[in-house]
C-alpha cells in the first residue's frame, strides 16, 4: 500500500454519530471539528506521529471510495495484507475506560476485528479517551501477559494463536467467527478470506448461503488435505 512504513486504525463504526468518509474528505466538506467521526481520524493521525514516528496512516472510512465496486472489492481483499504489514495497528476501543472493562468491548463481537487482531505483527490498544489501555516500552500488546489474558477471555483464541495464526485448524478458525457479528451479511465469510489465505470476488447482494459456499471452496481449493469441519 506504501512505499514507506505507515500505522493501520482497528475500530467499530461509531453508532450515533456518522463517520468521516471518502468523500467527505475528497470534497472539502467543512466538517465540525467536534464531530466524533473526525475526532477519531485527527486522534489516529496524532497519536500515529507521536508516538510511532508514522507520517503514513489508513483508515478504512476516509480511504476506501465505497463508491467504486472497483476499489471496494481490492480493498476487501487486500485488508488483511495491509493490517499485516502496518507499522503499528491502532485499535481504538469506544466503550473501554480501562483495562478492566476492556474485555466487554464491542470491538471484541464484530467480523472485521477477527483479522484486524490476527494479522498485524504489532498493535496496541487505545480507550476511549485516547490513551494506551496499558502502558508498556516494548510497545506491542500482544506481547503483553495481562493483555493476552483479557484477548482469550473475550475472544477464546489462545496465546500461541495469536502470534501463530497459520497453525489453527480450519474449524478452530471458524469457531473463532462464530459469534462475531457484522452489518452486512456476506461480510461473514468476506472478512474471513485473509485468514484462511483464499481471494475470491466480492459480490454484495450474492446472500450469505452463497458467499459461504464459495469460501468453503476455495478453503478446500486451498487445503485440499485438511478437513474443513
């Protein structure tokens, strides 16, 4: 995605108040600077310089032009690859004070933080004031024992998965998305390509019977050798 080094947003959209979006920030929108949807973009932006030395950021809502079946279908595919070569992964938790409410976060419930916990090498979450849930130098909170508690409490993905996702069965990998929730439907199985390593075409309005079918063959097309249930 760049040719430098650059810092990724983990988050879930906010509920009561719009996001910024691609085409708020093409156009010059004149956007409240109160405005929750921009908050979050100039605190990702901020803290990325900060505290990581990143002048490059992404974030899902201002980068990808929803508008273009094109790009939104490149972008789906190409999501996991980009968490996973980030610099840093910020994850901001909006319902998360401190590290002891942490784990009831609605990040932990939706599709699109499966991968976005799994792939990147490094990442470090943020409360919904802006700050480190747990300060610690070495800088990565999947390194952290207390963190790592809290992530299989709320997630059920053991340690080890965590930093070696490739060795989780194909059913320990499902089990891992069976209660996540996501807006629209097909995204349950469109959100799991990256981590089962297939690629296949996006196709809203296809039903979530149909986009399972299609990942569970190309999971088989894939592993061929291994059992899917």
């Amino acid at each position: 995605m760049y040719a430098s080094k650059y810092a990724i947003l983990s988050h879930t959209w906010l509920q009561s108040s719009p996001e910024v979006t691609y085409n708020n920030w093409k156009n010059g929108d004149d956007l409240d600077l109160s405005h929750k949807g921009y908050q979050k973009l100039v605190n990702f932006c901020r803290i990325a310089e900060a505290e990581y030395d990143v002048t490059f950021g992404w974030m899902d809502t201002v980068c990808i032009d929803k508008s273009s079946s094109s790009e939104l279908d490149e972008s789906i595919r190409s999501m996991y690859k980009w968490y996973k070569d980030a610099e840093i992964c910020i994850t901001y938790l909006a319902d998360t004070s401190s590290i002891n409410d942490m784990a009831n976060d609605r990040w932990f419930t939706r599709g699109w933080t499966l991968q976005e916990l799994i792939a990147p090498e490094r990442l470090n979450f943020y409360s919904r004031e802006w700050k480190r849930v747990v300060s610690d130098a070495t800088h990565n909170d999947k390194k952290i024992k207390k963190m790592q508690k809290i992530i299989v409490s709320a997630t059920g993905i053991t340690t080890y998965h965590i930093h070696y996702p490739g060795s989780a069965s194909i059913p320990t990998k499902m089990q891992w998305a069976a209660k996540r929730q996501v807006t629209r439907a097909e995204d349950v199985s469109y959100s799991l390509m990256g981590l089962f390593g297939v690629n296949m075409s996006i196709a809203y309005g296809e039903g979530p019977e149909r986009a399972f079918a299609r990942l569970v063959n190309e999971i088989i097309n894939a592993t061929p050798s291994e059992r899917i249930l």
